[in-house]
C-alpha cells in the first residue's frame, strides 16, 4: 500500500487547531478541568479557551459579607430565586459566605445538592458571615452553630477545588467521592487523624492542601498514594504534635502552629520551600529531634525559621552541625531576642552551613530589653565566635533595626563574613528623626562597613519611614 495516504509527522498544517471553535469548545467539554486546562499548551488558538467549554457556564458568587438577621429571609430568597434560574444550566464556581444556623440549613444543603448535578468544579463554602471569635479554636461568635455536611450530599461529584470554612464534617466522613479533587482547604473545621489519612487515601489527584484552625488534628500523617500533592500549608491547628510527612512531589511545605514534638520527613527530594514558624506565645516542650528533621531537608532552596525553632534546634547543649548544600535564601522570623536568643543564633550560623546562601532576610521584634546604646565598642569578642564566611552572601535584609546593641553586634558579625555583599538594607520601626542618637547610630554603620570584608562595592541603605513613602541614608564601603 503506498504511504501517500498517511499524514506525515512532520506536518507543517496543525489540523488540531484548525477545527472550528465549536467542534474545539465540544471536546473540552468532555474533558476534566485539568486536562482541559493543558490544551492551552497546544497553540495561541486554545489558550484559555478552556475557559469558554461550556457555553452555559456560569460563577454564582454570593460571597457579599451578609449579618442583618432582619433580612435573612430575604436573603436565602433571593439565593433560592438564582438557584431556580440556573437549575439546567451548568455551574463551574460556586460561593457563599453565610451562618444558615437552624432555620435554613437544609436550605444551604439543598443549594449545594443542586451544584452538584449542575456540575460545580469549584466550591467555596464559608459559614462563619465572618462573626468569628477570639478564641483558639476560631469558634463564632453569639453561640452560632456550624453546619454539619454529610458525604452523601457530595456524590457524584466532579469537584477539583474545595473551599469549607466553619463547619462540621459528619463523623463518618470519608472522602469517598472525591476522586477528581486537586485543592482542599478547610479552615476551622473538625478534620481528625482519621478523616486526614481518608483525603490521603482517597483523593489520588490532590497537589494542594490546606489546613488551618483545624484543632481535633492531633497527627498530622501525609503519606502514602499522594504522587500529586506538592502544596501542604497547616497554619494553628494547635493539637498537632506529631508531623510525619512523605511525599515525594511535595515542593512547598508551610507550619505556622505550635511546634510538635515530632518532626518526620522522609522521600521529600522536590521539598525547595520550607516555612517552620511557631505561632504560640510561650512553648515549654523541646521537640525532641529537630536537627534531624533538618537534616532531611537538605534540597531545600528556601527556608523560613523562627527564633523558637533555633531556641530548640541549636540552644546550649546543641553541638551538632550540618550542611543545607542548595539553601539560596534564608528567612528568619525572631519574636525576641536578647543576649541569650543572639547566642543561639550565632551557634545556628555556626552548626549549619549555607555554602549556597545568596540573601538572607531577619525580622528584629518589636520589644526590647536592651536600650539604644551611647558608643559601640568595635572590638566586641563574642563567646565561641564562628569562623566561617558566607562566600555567596549578597543581600542582606534586617527589619526594624533600631540601632541597638543587640542589633549592631548582630551588623558586625554579617558583616565580617559577607565577602561577596551587594547590599544590605536596615529597616528602621520609626521616623529617623525619633533616635536621640541617629547620628551616632549613621555613624557607627558607616565604620561597621569600613572594617568589614565587604566588597568596595557594597552598599547599606538604612530606610526610615518619611511623609512621601520611605527615605534612605546610603553608606558605601569607600
């Protein structure tokens, strides 16, 4: 048979996209929102068509911040009166911002049964009307109730993102019918080791997850069938105490809670961005393998630590050391620190090495003990000073600098090891004009970058804030 009949492959024609629009918008149509969305890769002609698939599609957003109980009847009326006119069309995004309490609850659960069968891909469920409390736990205010959802409302569902905020998940929630979703977000609602371990197990397409004001989490266990997931943020789900964590796409890992006695990683490779942030005011337990857990993080590129974190990782008695080889940028948070946090951060710089490093970011407090001080002794011998230097080092960023002793030995010792500084830039709280002494402040700055090992190139910029945004002093090594 001659080959003539045969379409060469290297056809210059792309016949694909040479398809009316139509015919285009009615395959996407039979494909999941995420392969329908990578069509767009294929030329100029489908990108974002995926968008227009169904030609009936529509967003009901009722996101409005509603809290006149006068009017909630009139409300879910005119909520009613949408939902009748969209009952054959197709929803993609559904929104909703209300408390249904008692009265209209199987109301709320009857709008979420219809945007199943209309096909919602998008569910964003908030019941708090944003009347939330101070407590702990992100209960609402005046005794209101949270609506619990059972499973059964959600079969059949082509879900890729779900959004539940304050509300309760029915005991024997077990994620059975969510077989399409990619983005789970649940904020202050009662997930617990068990219902997690289910989403791990039953959501084989998850790739982001997040959790927040979750506090019947006690483990916080991702393991298992998760090829996809590579997005997990948990922000003060409280109770956590053990975090065991094994995914091997997983590349951002976000915990801003108390600090767990456990940390566990382990096939975690992708991990480039990790933020570990206590969010208790006071925490008395030492996790008990910190320097371990770090240990794993070693393809880390960026990587965000707290003053309680290095207070457990490298407080006195702490002598081992370790190497993060591709860490580029490094973030820390200190909430305090006086002469004793100051030491503990130098045995951080001393015990890890960041031979990558290229900007590093601190966040000074906003209280301290010790004052704004008359003269600076240049000479200062720290206790078991570290002899090392930061090859890489080119940006260095601190925040609400104030010209402190603390804050200038801190200066000094950076300085002294940057050989490869660009720049660094001194954050100050206040206007300049509120230091009694800001001239003496510039000027010890200014000798700081004279004695150090700086390029002659290096610059320091000290902000303060001004009527028309910020202004600068600029100091140069020359």
């Amino acid at each position: 048979m001659a080959s003539g009949g045969y379409m060469e492959r290297d056809c210059p024609h792309d016949r694909i996209s040479e398809l009316p629009e139509m015919i285009r918008l009615h395959i996407l149509s039979l494909l999941p929102r995420k392969d329908a969305i990578r069509t767009g890769v294929l030329s100029t002609q489908w990108k974002d068509l995926w968008r227009c698939r169904f030609l009936y599609s529509s967003t009901l957003d009722f996101a409005t911040t509603y809290v006149n109980e006068d009017t909630q009847g009139e409300f879910v009326e005119e909520i009613s009166g949408y939902m009748q006119q969209y009952r054959n069309r197709r929803i993609e995004v559904f929104r909703l911002f209300f408390n249904p309490g008692d009265r209209f609850e199987n109301t709320v659960k009857n709008w979420i049964q219809q945007a199943i069968s209309c096909g919602v891909e998008e569910f964003h469920l908030n019941f708090s009307q944003g009347l939330t409390s101070c407590h702990i736990d992100g209960r609402l205010e005046y005794r209101r109730r949270r609506p619990e959802l059972k499973e059964r409302i959600f079969r059949g569902n082509q879900l890729a993102v779900l959004n539940l905020s304050y509300c309760r998940l029915y005991k024997r929630f077990r994620f059975e019918h969510f077989g399409f979703l990619e983005v789970l977000n649940l904020h202050g609602v009662n997930i617990t080791d068990s219902m997690l371990e289910r989403v791990v197990s039953n959501c084989p397409l998850l790739r982001k997850l997040d959790l927040s004001l979750c506090i019947m989490l006690q483990s916080l266990r991702v393991s298992g069938p998760l090829p996809r997931l590579n997005y997990l943020r948990v922000v003060n789900c409280w109770n956590v105490d053990v975090v065991e964590i094994s995914a091997p796409n997983l590349e951002k890992f976000y915990y801003i809670s108390r600090f767990p006695s456990v940390f566990l990683f382990y096939n975690i490779s992708s991990l480039v961005h990790v933020i570990l942030c206590s969010a208790a005011a006071e925490y008395w337990f030492r996790p008990n393998n910190w320097l371990e857990a770090l240990v794993a993080l070693e393809h880390v590129e960026v990587l965000t630590l707290c003053s309680r974190g290095i207070q457990h990782m490298f407080g006195p008695g702490t002598s081992a050391s370790f190497a993060l080889p591709n860490l580029r940028v490094l973030r820390l948070s200190m909430h305090q620190i006086d002469d004793n946090d100051i030491m503990n951060l130098y045995r951080f710089f001393k015990q890890c090495c960041f031979p990558c490093l290229e900007k590093l970011s601190i966040e000074l407090p906003t209280t301290y003990e010790d004052s704004i001080i008359q003269y600076f002794f240049f000479d200062i011998n720290l206790e078991d000073p570290p002899e090392l230097c930061f090859e890489h080092l080119q940006t260095i960023s601190i925040d609400n600098f104030e010209g402190r002793f603390n804050h200038l030995v801190l200066l000094q010792f950076l300085l002294e090891r940057a050989v490869s500084l660009d720049h660094a830039y001194l954050t100050l709280r206040q206007d300049l004009n509120m230091y009694p002494n800001r001239q003496h402040m510039i000027m010890t700055i200014s000798e700081l970058l004279k004695r150090s090992r700086a390029p002659a190139t290096a610059q320091i910029f000290l902000l303060f804030p001004a009527q028309d945004g910020y202004g600068y002093c600029r100091f140069t090594n020359s």
